[in-house]
C-alpha cells in the first residue's frame, strides 16, 4: 500500500513539473484568465434591433458565466476594475425549413451580432475588443413542439454568452 502511495505521489509531482507556470505557453495549473482583475461592471447591453428583449437576457446571461466560470465578481461600475460594454447590432430569423403542406416555417435561425468591448478602468486600455461577433439559436414554431421565439432567444444569447466569456481567457 505505501508503495502505491509513493508511485502516485511521484506521478503527480511528475506531472504537476511538466505544467508550465504560465497559462499562455501551455498546460498550467493557473488560470486562463488575466490575474491582474478582480471585478468587472457591466451594464446593460445596447440593442439597436426591435428585439427589446435579447439586449437584457444578454446582460443576464454575461453576468451568470463571468460569475460562474471566471475568478472576476460583477459589481457596479463605482466598485469595478474593468468594464465589460457591448451592442447588439443585428437580429434576424432565417427559415431553414418549411411545412410542405402548410408552408409554415418548421425550423427557425435566430442569428445576433454583437459589438463588445472589455476594458480596463485603470488606465482606459482596451483588454477585448471585437466586432461582429455572432452567435445562433434554433427554435421550432410549429406543432407539435410549438417553441416561442423566447426559446431561440434564450438559446442565442446563452451560446453569445459563453463565447463572450471565452474571448476574456488571456491571449494564447
């Protein structure tokens, strides 16, 4: 038995030396986003569209990855040491399919573009910066799924989301 623990405390030391201190250059035990920020505000993302909501479940959905997939807390723009801003600049629903009988779209494409920008307070200096950034939600109207068009936009604004947050990662 104590020969192996002694095997498995070897082979973690073994591996835990073939990490390298920093996240950029390869395998780390560090994080993979900027140590040098603590907080980030973000207020509520601007919507150019009629879409009024998709800008709000945005906001939403920022704040629930950043709090729960990064080390940063969201606090209010008085408190924080970056900024997280963005747009939505475009909305559209594409058909992919249609009832052959009916001619009522079965499948639907809710696409949104977005321009964001991550900034740090301190000294005004742009971190993240990208435009156009896009991201799609599928939703079905018709029986028998009968799916709203909240369903696409929450699925859209989940999957922006999260790619949002990936951008935040330190540049590899």
């Amino acid at each position: 038995m104590k020969h192996f623990a002694c095997v498995c405390a070897m082979a973690g030391v073994i591996l835990l030396s073939g990490c390298s201190s920093n996240p950029t250059t390869g395998y780390s035990t560090q994080s993979i986003y900027p140590t040098k920020y603590r907080t980030v505000a973000i207020p509520v993302i601007r919507n150019d569209t009629y879409f009024r909501d998709v800008g709000f479940l945005l906001t939403q959905a920022l704040i629930s990855e950043i709090e729960s997939r990064t080390p940063y807390k969201v606090t209010s723009e008085t408190y924080a040491d970056s900024l997280l801003t963005g747009r939505i600049t475009a909305v559209e629903l594409t058909a992919l399919s249609q009832n052959r009988t009916t001619g009522l779209d079965e499948e639907v494409i809710i696409g949104v573009t977005v321009n964001f920008e991550w900034m740090d307070l301190e000294d005004d200096t742009t971190i993240v910066k990208r435009r156009n950034f896009e991201g799609s939600g599928l939703f079905v109207p018709t029986p028998p799924s009968g799916e709203f068009l909240e369903v696409g936009e929450v699925a859209v604004v989940q999957q922006l989301a999260s790619d949002m947050v990936d951008e935040m990662q330190a540049a590899w």
